[in-house]
C-alpha cells in the first residue's frame, strides 16, 4: 500500500514540475509583452513627434503662401 | 515608394486584425476548454469515490490529467506563436511608417526650400527696382596670378656660424 | 499537430530573439502593464494526501487551515474598518417629532444603513468567535498532558498572527468613533419605525451590538477574560512571546510588516499576560520571559505602524497593564526620555549604495552550476533583506513624525492654525529629511526594479538551490541517523519519524522507492536525488520542518528524541530549520519582493479624516506626502535630485494598486485619481517652465563673453549670481516617452515639448514687444535678445523636438502672411515719427544723435539692459548692421519706398512754396559776405523758416544719410554673401 502512496506522491512531484514549467512559460510571455510594450511606445511616440513637426512646417508653408497674390 | 504603401496597408487591414482576432479567438476557447477539463476532472472524481473499483477510477482521472496536461502544452504553444507573429507584424508595420515618415519629411523639405527660395527672389526684385545697377567691376574678384612664380631649385649652403657675431654686442665703438 | 512541451517552451524562447530597443533612461519604477504572478500555496488543503506523515501534525494541519482563514476574514474586516466613512453625518437628520416627512426619512435611513449595520452585525459575531476559537486553542495547548509535548513553530507563529489580529482589529474599531455614529442613527430610526414590534432576540443582538462598538477596547477585554478563565495560559503565550523574540533578535523576518507584527505582539502579549493572578515580573523572576531583552527592543522601535496611517506607540500596551506601576523601573523605554527617536540615521546611505552596486554587478550569467544557484538564493534573500529594512525605516520614520506633529515652536514656518494632518505632514520634515526620504524611495524603487528584472533567474536559482538542499538533507543527512535507527530497535518512534521525512519530503528516482532502499537492511549506499527544478509545495515543506522539530526539542516528555541523536545530526537539523525558515517565503519570490517595498500607506490618511469629525473629506494636496516631496524637489532644483523626480511620482501608483486590489474601495481610487490629476498638472507646469528659464540662462552666459561676465561679476554679485546658474540633469526627464502613471502612459517629453514651444514664442514675442515700446536704438538689445532665444532654441532641440526657430520668429513677427513683420512696422513707424525728425547727423562719428534727450528708465536689471545701454541714444553703424539684418531685403525695400514717397510728400507738400518765395528773396547776384548777411537777416527772422524748411530739410537730409547707411552696409554684406555664392559655383553673376 504504501508503495502506492509513494508511487502517488512521485506522480505530485511530476505534475508540479510540470505546472511550474508552464507557469515559466507564462512568465516569459508576461515578460515580453511587457518589453513589447515599452518598446512599442517609445517607437510610436517618436513617430507621433515627427508627424506633428512635420504638421507644424506644411501649416507654416500654408501660412506663408497663402498670401493673396504669388507675386511673381 | 508604392511597395511601402502597399505593404502597410496590407498589414494594418489584413495581417494585424486578423493576428489580434486569433488571439481574442485563443483567449475564449482557452477558457471553455479550462472549464470542461475541470467540470471533467471533478465528474470522474466524483464517480471514482462512489465507484467500487479504486484502480479503474483512478487511472481514468490521471487520464483527465494527462488530457489536461496536453492541453495546456498545446495553448502554450500556439498562444505564444501567435503572439510572436503579432509581435513581428506590428514591429513592421512600425518600421515601415517610420520609413514613410521619412520620405514625406524629405519632400516637405523640399517645399519648404522652394518657397524660401522664392521668397527671397521677390524681395531681391523689389530692393532691385529701388537700387540703379552700379557699375561694379566685371572683373572676378579672386582671380588666379598671372605668372606662376617658378619654384627656387634647393641649392645647399654651408652654414656660416659667424654669421651673427655683430648683432647686438654691448659695446659696439669701432665699426659704427 | 500535437505539441509537446519542449515545442512550447522553445516557442516562448524564440519570443525572446526578438529586440525590443527602448533608449529611454529607466528612472521610474519598473513599469508593469502585464503582471502574472503564480501562487501555488494550497492552505493544507491537499494535506490528506500525505498520510505518510505523522498523523499529529496532520491533524494539526487543518487546524492551521481552519486559523488561516479566519486570519484571512480578520484582514477582510480590518479593511472595512479602516476604510469606512461615517454615512450618518450625510443623511439628513430628523429636526423635530412632528416633522411631516420624518417617517419618510426614517425609512430612507433604515434602508440606507441596512447592509452597512449587517456588516457591523456581522464584525461582532467574527470578533466572538475568533476570541472563542484563540481561547479554545490556547486551552488544548495549555493543557497540562499536552504542555510536556513541543508546540511546533508554524502553530506559535499562528497564534501570533491571531494577537495581532485582535490588536489591529481592537485599535482600529477604537479609532473609528463614526462606526458608533453610523449605528446609534440607525437604531434611532429603526426602533422608531418598528415601535418595538422587533422579536427579543433582535432586540438583544442590537443592544449587545451597541455595547460591542460604544466601549473602547472591547475586543482585548474580551480576550483577557476568556484567557483568564484558561488554566495556565501565560505559558502558552510565553511561549509565544520567546518565539517572537528569538525570531526578531535573530531577524528571522522579511517584509517589514512581518517586523512590526512581531513588534505589535510582542507588546500585546505583555498586557495580556499581565492580569490580576500572573505578574508579569513574577514571570520574569522564574526565567519564563526576560523582560531586559523586551525593553533592549522596545527602546530601538518605539513606534511602530500599526494598519495604514494609524501608528502605535508600544509603550502604550505597557502603560495599560494593570501591573505597570510595579515594575516601572523595570521598562526604561516607557520613561519620556526615550520618546526622541533620532531622525533615521541616514548615515548608511553610503553602505546602500555599495550594496546597490553590488546587485548590478551580479547580472544573471548563467552557469548553471549548483554553487551558483546557492550564491544567486542567498543575494536574492539580501536584496529581500535589504529593501525590506529601507521600507521598514521609511514607514518607521513616518509613523514616529505621524505621532509627533510640530507646532509652531519646533517649526517657525508653522502657522498658528494649522491643521493637525499639516503639523504632522507638512511642517513636520526639514529639507535634508525630504531629501533623504526621497532617496531612500529611489533606491528601493530602482532596487525593486532590478530585482523584479532579475526575477525569473532568482527564481529558478531558488528553486534549484532549495530542492537542492532539502533533497541532500533528506536522503543523506538523514540516512545515517536512520541506519543507526533501524539498527538499534529501542528507537522505535524515531525510525517511524525518520522514515515518514523521507517518505513526505523525499523526490526519488523511480528505482530509490523509500521501502525497497538498501538502507532497510542499514548497509551505506550513494545518494541519489534526480536533478529537477521544482520544490516540494509548501503542505510537504511544513510537515517535514515539523517532524525535524519534534526530534530536536528538549520538550518531549518522556521519550526525548534528542537524545538518541548524534550531536551533529542535530546540529545539522537545527542549521536546515533556520535556512528552511524562509524557503517558504522563497517560494513567492514575487509576491515578497511586491510586499518587500510597499510604500503605498504614505498616502492614506483615513485616521486623520476621522479626526477632522467631517470637517474635511479629503485633504489638499499640500498636505499629501507624495506630492510634498516631489514639490520640494522642484522648488530646490537640487541636480542630485533631479532625476529622482518621477519616484515619489510612483508612490501614488503604489496607493492605487493598493487601493483597488486590497482595500478595493472606489472612492478611495477616486480620491487618488483626482489628486493624481491635479498633481500631474502642476508638475508638467512647473517642470516646463524651470527648464526653459534653465536653458535660458545656460544660453545668455554662453553669449556673454567672458571677460564681460568676469567684469559684472566685479560690479554686482546678484546679476552674476543669476548668470552662474548650477549645471543641471534634465536630458533624462525630457527622454521620458512612456512614464506609468496610474495605468495610463504619459508622454512627458511632448507634453514638456508643447510648453517649451509656447514659451519660446511668448519670449520671442515679448523681446519684439520691449523693442516697440522702445526707439530705433533698442534695435540692437532686440538682436541679442532674438540671439539669445535662438541659442535657447539650439539647446532646447538637443532634446526636445521644437518648431524650427525660424517659423517661431515668423510667427512671433507676424511675418507669416502678412508681407512686413511687427519689426519692419515699427522700424519704419520710428523712423518716420522719431528718428528722422529728431536725429542729427555727426559726420566725423558717422553716428546720428537725438537732439531732444528723451530718458528711457530700465526697469528690468538684467544682464541686457547693461549692454543695450551702451547702445542707446545714438544711432551708428551698428544699429544699420541690425536693421538690415533683422529686416532682410524685404523690409529695407519697402521702408526705402516709404521714405521715398515720405521725401517727395516733404518737398511737394511743404517746402515747395518755401523755397521759391526764398529763391525771389534772395538776392541774384552774390558779392561779399557781409553783403549776404545784411540781405539774408530778414529772411532769418521768418519765423516758420526755423520750424518748417529747416525741419524738413533735416528730414531729407536724415533719411538721404539713413539710405546712404544702410546701403553702405548692404553692399559689404551683399558682397560677402554673393562672393560666397560665386566662389561655390560661380554661376549666379551678381544680380544688383
């Protein structure tokens, strides 16, 4: 009998084993979107940078052209 | 230029939703099935107490396990690959606009040039109608000299020590 | 396809080959967007499985799972009480008995207060029982048969918890007088509305509820005398009471608030213990308890945090015993002496650094060799250490000011009516305390940070090292002492110990089952424990740590096993007791790590609200700690401080995970939210304007020349004072592109980038302004004032993305549409209406000099005026130079026009009359001088000659020599730039 309780704790060991291998896993996924995130922002708030300087200087040439006539 | 434009379109219409939509899939199947694998688990638990026969129960409920087990590996697996393909999907698509930026940065320069070009071109013209043309010379102001100065061959001279002796001495009467 | 795990777990590495840049400095705490943390603590459920184990302790088990949820219910409570908000102060009372609508408001009341008075009903019910359940308890223990046997660690630690409990529970219902508000309003309008139709038993509960919550401490005096009725319990509780000191002195403790629960029972026990029969003097007579050691502790720590901002002075569980008078002399630290806590010592700011050092060093390399493992465990378990001791000192010193709030003695900047939150808070910390609670903050935060990145490594290294260790103990340690066990038949009980450790802890190889081992039959043979990377879950940690107690403990009656032992075998199980104390711990790295620096009960003040009896339902944010150190550092732009800004920013991140996961009260998120929001916008505002004003006069001394400065240095210190402005580190603040806040991100560098813009052009705006409100010759101090902000503006973009100088200086000239900008306005506006009437021309200076003297005061004593004033009231070379730079072809060709037309409306208008009149007048022919003079005289004395012909040959003269100037120095420029352009590629031929 107790071989059995034995052999039954043995089995605990594996199956923990393996919920913590997963749980690993979980873990490393966790830590990438983490990064994934971080790094997405930085890229998407230098993209964000650049598309309102560029927005400032098209309305700055609007505002310069605009005038009435181009007097050429 | 086109294949930059298609290529993101592309992927903000197709490759990205349908990316985030697997996944959004992935997350409700992976609770149906965490469910059933309980609800499975506690049904053979159940029938293995009442049952009479231990060994045959038991080893139907490490089956469930087993079952469990795999099905974890399995959405491990696949939740993380299409985690990895999104990643690298919206990775691209930012790479690419940053590209596309770029261009259309060139090209606002290149406006922007123009315009102060011209600017410049009018006011000239205006001060031009105010200021007579003075006379200033035609010549060009750095111009090359006419002869070139032929270069001195080396020719070598013995050094002649003496050759300072009468400068500055203190008392100087004789040769004055 | 069937995926096995080893696909999956290299499916998640490969996630790993992807590279993530993210440039931005890391000077906030570690941002967490995803957080997955595992707990596999099952609470002794699956302790049935391990029927290996010694049946006393498993029974024991579920006695600990039953302790432990009632521990966790207690926690529940203790969070409702100290988060509850007084409901009868808003509803609105009944005035008089003949009120119309009384019974309407009745009933509102009654169902208003309903759950909230359940909630109270149902407090006093968990309060019985948990005195009843801790009675009963301490009963079993204390009873005589069961005093000769051992009490196992886990079970003392239990009761500890449980004492606390009451302690915290007790303070907190003191505290809170709104709780016996709430109720008292309830019962009024309840009795009215029933009328006393209520059953008895209802009638019964409300009274004894009424009793629970009206008198104070209720809940230790219903402790005291179920203990009392106990024979025997002060040993129990002595016990007790030496565990947690031998668990403090030796520091067997983690998270700060494991310190301060001993701490809290430690006192606690003393006042129980010390009733009308047992004196505790007496106990310390017999050797039971050591009332020195006590005081030694007392005296370090008197004050300790007791449940968010309520604090307790432990003196106080000492003064309330019955007993104290007696042994006064006994307790020093009770004396008043021994209430100046010395500020923090922060002395060992030098030593954190090096140990900050130290971590940074030790990065994960991953040899994967078992010494390894040990050594990463055992930095881990410092780093733990170490962050627990910075948090513990922190709170300590905030709970010793919270008990101590200055007066306007102790503090002159203090006023008279401050409020109590204020004196402790506000006025209560000098600068260097600030300073150093903010960099005590920073480095916990950045130490948390590179743990939490380091997690995954220490946590493998943890469970490697620990399974290690316990496997080695196991199956070698013990196989000897087991040998000689089964050799020797008398030591029956200790053979069936030794095998059931084996048995529950042992993770054997499939061949080395525990029976068939060779070591039944006593021979030697080798070890052989398989390599995994998983530790035995805690019910396993606990039983064997229990059994390995009861062989070591003297108190065993009359089968001591301790004896049978060799000296090392229990040398060597006493050493893996205390290693093993903290594996359980270890094993929630995470959740430690998370607890390890807690920082967020700097914001909660519930204690002093209820102090303010609803005078004020929150307090402003002056008063909020957060935010008086972040303000303190931006009022004394201390460099070193600088880049610390962001971490008190994160204490409010702390309180509102706090808020929503533990106490999980919206209002109380709200009350953060808001408080957040106002902050935020104060520290853009404040952090943006102290940059711009930095970069500005890091660009005026740029400018300067030196020996200029050095000149005003000698003149006046104050103007060289603002001149020399400390170097100061904010390039790391504007390269913030993400900061967590409140879950949300915040962009800092483009909302510090959209103030920068806007003050570069009000700058620019106001330069032009100052120059018209000025005459031509402020021309010049407008040129350096442009130069300065172009400089400003140069610095400015090494950062932050600004709009091109150009377009800003466009804009602020409204030369964008408009043809002519405000300074060729006033330029010409000048000219015409000042300089060419009242100039006079000085050929030799080639200057023109105003002859009516027209005072223009500086107001501003910068560094400007000092220079522009050598420029003033004259007109020379220099000033054309500017005008024709700062106008450009533009501006000259239209003034040129202007005066053109102003010269030819001069002559047409007003001389032309003049002058021909004067042409008759003159004389036609011209002979010797005094001739001239005798015929000219009359036509001097013409009055108007002097103010119109002569004035408006002064206006053509001037503006003839101001287009002479400027043309003079448009030539040499224009040479300069078309021989530029010539020389680069000699096609375009000069045009003019």
């Amino acid at each position: 009998m107790s071989s059995e309780v034995q052999q039954q704790i043995q089995q605990d060991w594996e199956n923990r084993e393996f919920i913590e291998i997963v749980s690993q896993g979980i873990k490393k996924i966790a830590e990438f979107l983490n990064d994934f995130d971080m790094s997405c922002r930085s890229r998407i708030a230098k993209i964000n940078e650049q598309l309102t300087s560029l927005e400032q200087k098209v309305e700055y040439i609007e505002g310069r052209v605009s005038r009435d006539c181009l007097s050429l | 230029m086109a294949d930059v434009d298609t290529s993101i379109v592309s992927l903000i219409d197709k490759e990205i939703p349908e990316g985030r939509q697997a996944l959004k899939d992935g997350h409700e199947n992976l609770a149906k099935v965490a469910a059933y694998c309980e609800q499975k688990y506690l049904e053979t638990n159940t029938r293995h107490k009442s049952g009479s026969n231990r060994a045959k129960a038991l080893e139907e409920t490490r089956e469930v396990l087993e079952e469990t087990k795999r099905f974890a590996t399995q959405s491990l697996a696949s939740v993380a690959y299409q985690i990895n393909a999104l990643a690298l999907n919206m990775l691209g698509l930012l790479d690419q606009q940053v590209m596309k930026l770029q261009d259309m940065e060139s090209k606002i320069n290149h406006i922007a040039e123009t315009v102060d070009i011209h600017k410049e071109k009018v006011a000239r013209r205006e001060i031009g109608v105010l200021a007579a043309t003075k006379p200033t010379g035609r010549a060009h102001r750095i111009i090359a000299p006419a002869e070139q100065e032929k270069v001195i061959r080396y020719t070598r001279r013995a050094t002649d020590y003496s050759i300072l002796d009468n400068l500055g001495h203190g008392v100087k009467t004789s040769d004055r | 396809m069937e995926a096995s795990l080893n696909d999956a777990v290299c499916n998640v590495r490969q996630l790993e080959t992807i590279n993530l840049p993210d440039e931005q400095p890391q000077i906030e705490a570690p941002p967490a967007s995803v957080t997955y943390i595992s707990n596999f603590d099952t609470n002794f459920e699956d302790s049935k499985a391990f029927i290996t184990c010694v049946s006393k302790y498993l029974e024991e088990a579920d006695v600990h799972k039953g302790l432990n949820e009632m521990l966790e219910e207690g926690e529940k409570y203790a969070v409702m009480l100290y988060t509850w908000r007084s409901c009868s102060r808003a509803v609105p009372s009944v005035k008089s008995d003949d009120q119309p609508n009384r019974i309407e408001i009745y009933e509102k009341t009654v169902e208003v207060l309903e759950p909230e008075v359940s909630k109270l009903k149902s407090f006093m019910h968990f309060a019985l029982s948990a005195v009843d359940r801790f009675c009963q308890e301490v009963k079993t223990l204390s009873h005589p048969e069961r005093r000769k046997d051992f009490i196992s660690e886990r079970y003392l630690v239990t009761l500890g918890k449980f004492i606390n409990m009451f302690a915290v529970l007790d303070a907190l219902k003191n505290m809170k007088a709104c709780l016996n508000n709430d109720y008292a309003f309830f019962k009024r309008a309840d009795t009215f509305l029933r009328r006393g139709t209520g059953d008895v038993s209802m009638i019964e509960e409300s009274q004894n509820l009424s009793l629970f919550l009206a008198n104070q401490n209720k809940i230790t005096l219903l402790l005291k005398e179920g203990l009392e009725h106990v024979q025997g319990y002060e040993d129990v509780l002595a016990d007790v009471l030496n565990m947690f000191v031998r668990l403090f002195e030796s520091n067997m403790y983690i998270t700060p608030n494991e310190k301060h629960v001993l701490l809290k029972v430690m006192g606690f026990i003393i006042f129980l213990m010390d009733s009308k029969d047992s004196d505790v003097v007496k106990m310390d007579q017999k050797k039971r308890i050591n009332i020195s050691k006590i005081d030694k502790i007392f005296k370090q720590f008197p004050v300790v945090p007791l449940f968010g901002d309520v604090q307790i002075a432990l003196v106080t569980y000492l003064k309330m015993c019955p007993h104290f008078e007696g042994m006064r002399e006994k307790w020093s630290s009770s004396s008043d002496a021994a209430e100046d806590k010395t500020v923090v010592q922060y002395n060992l700011l030098g030593k954190m650094d090096s140990i900050r050092e130290e971590h940074m060093i030790t990065a994960s390399n991953n040899t994967r060799n078992t010494e390894h493992y040990k050594e990463l465990t055992n930095l881990a378990l410092r780093g733990l250490r170490l962050l627990s001791s910075w948090t513990a000192q922190v709170m300590e010193l905030y709970s010793w000011k919270l008990l101590h709030p200055t007066d306007k003695y102790a503090n002159p900047q203090c006023p008279e009516k401050a409020e109590e939150y204020e004196r402790a808070t506000r006025y209560n910390y000098n600068s260097e305390e600030k300073f150093a609670l903010v960099e005590v903050i920073a480095m916990i935060k950045g130490l948390y940070g590179l743990m939490s990145r380091l997690e995954p490594s220490f946590s493998e290294a943890i469970r490697r090292s620990i399974h290690d260790e316990v496997q080695n103990f196991i199956q070698i340690n013990l196989r000897e002492p087991l040998r000689k066990a089964v050799k020797s038949k008398k030591a029956a009980l200790l053979k069936t110990i030794l095998l059931s450790i084996r048995e529950t802890g042992g993770d054997w190889t499939d061949a080395q089952h525990g029976r068939q081992d060779p070591i039944m039959k006593g021979e030697k043979d080798p070890n052989c424990s398989n390599e995994q990377c998983v530790i035995c879950s805690v019910v396993q940690l606990y039983m064997v740590r229990t059994m390995l107690e009861s062989l070591v403990s003297e108190k065993g009656g009359k089968k001591v096993m301790r004896k049978e032992l060799e000296k090392e075998t229990v040398e060597g199980i006493e050493t893996f007791l205390k290693h093993s104390f903290f594996f359980e711990k270890l094993l929630r790295f995470n959740e430690v790590l998370r607890d390890c620096c807690d920082l967020s009960q700097l914001w909660f003040r519930e204690f002093y609200l209820e102090l303010t009896m609803g005078s004020r339902i929150q307090f402003p944010i002056e008063m909020s700690m957060p935010w008086i150190l972040t303000s303190h550092i931006l009022e004394k732009k201390n460099p070193s401080m600088m880049e610390y800004v962001l971490y008190p920013l994160d204490l409010y991140n702390d309180s509102a995970h706090y808020a929503m996961t533990v106490f999980k009260k919206q209002y109380l998120y709200d009350e953060i939210e808001a408080e957040v929001n106002l902050c935020f916008d104060q520290f853009v505002y404040k952090l943006s304007e102290q940059i711009f004003s930095y970069y500005k006069a890091q660009a005026c001394s740029l400018l300067l020349d030196k020996k200029f400065k050095s000149e005003l240095v000698r003149m006046n210190a104050e103007a060289a004072a603002k001149l020399g402005t400390r170097s100061n580190r904010y390039e790391t603040l504007l390269k913030q592109r993400h900061v967590q806040l409140l879950g949300r991100s915040i962009n800092l560098n483009k909302l510090i980038s959209q103030r920068l813009n806007n003050a570069m052009i009000r700058s620019l705006d106001c330069a032009i302004g100052r120059f018209e409100s000025g005459d031509i010759c402020g021309v010049v101090d407008l040129e350096n004032l442009l130069e300065v902000n172009r400089m400003t503006h140069k610095l400015l973009s090494k950062c932050a993305k600004l709009v091109p100088f150009k377009n800003m200086l466009g804009e602020a000239n409204h030369s964008v549409s408009a043809p002519y900008g405000r300074i060729t306005l006033h330029v010409f506006w000048e000219l015409n209406f000042d300089f060419l009437p009242n100039y006079c021309y000085n050929s030799s200076t080639n200057r023109f000099v105003p002859t009516s003297y027209s005072l223009v005061d500086k107001l501003q004593n910068s560094v400007f005026n000092s220079i522009s004033s050598l420029y003033s009231n004259f007109v020379g070379d220099v000033h054309f130079a500017c005008v024709a730079r700062l106008l450009g072809y533009q501006g000259i060709a239209v003034i040129i026009e202007e005066l053109l037309k102003v010269i030819k409306s001069v002559l047409q208008g007003q001389l032309q009359q003049y002058i021909a009149e004067l042409i008759e007048g003159m004389p036609k022919k011209c002979g010797v001088l005094e001739y001239y003079h005798a015929s000219l005289e009359p036509i001097m004395q013409y009055s108007y000659l002097r103010t119109d012909v002569f004035q408006g040959f002064r206006e053509i003269g001037n503006t003839i020599l101001f287009c002479l100037q400027l043309e003079n120095f448009l030539v040499n420029d224009k040479i300069s730039v078309t021989s530029a352009t010539v020389s680069i590629n000699g096609a375009i031929f000069n045009c003019l």
